[in-house]
C-alpha cells in the first residue's frame, strides 16, 4: 500500500484546515507527497479540469430546465439523500479515528452555534484550536 490508513486521515486533517475546496487542497496535499510540487501541479489540475468541464456540461443541460416544477422538486428530494451519504462517509471516517464517543457533543455544540446563535464559523475555528490546544497541553 502506498500510503496508511493513519497518513491518509493526517493529509485529510490537513487539507480541512486549507482554506478553500477540500477536493482540490486534498488533491494539492496527496499531490505534494506524491511528487512534490509538480505533483502537486499535476493534482490539481487534474482535480479542477474535469470537475469545470462536467460542470459546464451539466449547465449547459439542466439551464432549461431550472423552471419546471418536477425538476424543482426532484432536486428538494435529493437534499436529504445528500445529507445520509454525507452522515455515513463522517460516521465511517469518524469510526477510524481517534476520537471516542465522549467528543460526540462538539459537532451538536457547533451546529446549535451555527444554526441558532449565527455565530460565524471563523469564530467557531478559533475557539475549537483553542479548546484543542488547552485540552492537549494540560489534559492529556
């Protein structure tokens, strides 16, 4: 195997903390390990190109279509669909991880903050380092 289970989830760690699209600072990171920072290079564009021709694609065919009630309701049903995959790949990764099930309250914590308090994210970012920098240094 060319790269752990282990390395894999600190790339991903470290792409997450990149501002910008995680697909693209994942492919940057894997990239960069790969073959430095042509690999990198390489990555990237491999990642944005097809990604911005699919997606003029799927413009270009679905534009008309934006108006009609079944195409507004087909995609008001995906959205659930679209939250279960997303809950199943955290609660796959999230089983592989470190972090056992007392840490489950921090995601609760953050979604209440965001969505009910519209505390900004940045915010919320700072205060998590934070938090994880105290618990690390004189909890643990």
């Amino acid at each position: 195997m060319w790269m752990t289970d282990e390395e894999f989830d600190r790339l991903v760690a470290q792409a997450q903390l990149m501002p910008g699209a995680f697909s693209i600072n994942l492919a940057a990171v894997i990239g960069r390990r790969v073959d430095g920072r042509r690999g990198s290079a390489v990555a990237i564009a491999a990642t944005v190109i097809p990604l911005m021709l699919l997606f003029l694609l799927l413009v270009a065919v679905f534009s008309p279509m934006r108006h009609w009630d079944l195409f507004e309701s087909m995609l008001r049903g995906m959205r659930p669909a679209l939250i279960g995959v997303l809950a199943v790949v955290a609660f796959r990764m999230g089983r592989s991880s470190k972090v056992d099930l007392s840490f489950l309250w921090v995601p609760f914590v953050v979604a209440v903050a965001v969505g009910i308090f519209q505390l900004a994210p940045l915010y919320i970012l700072l205060l998590t380092v934070g938090a994880g920098f105290l618990y690390g240094k004189f909890l643990r």
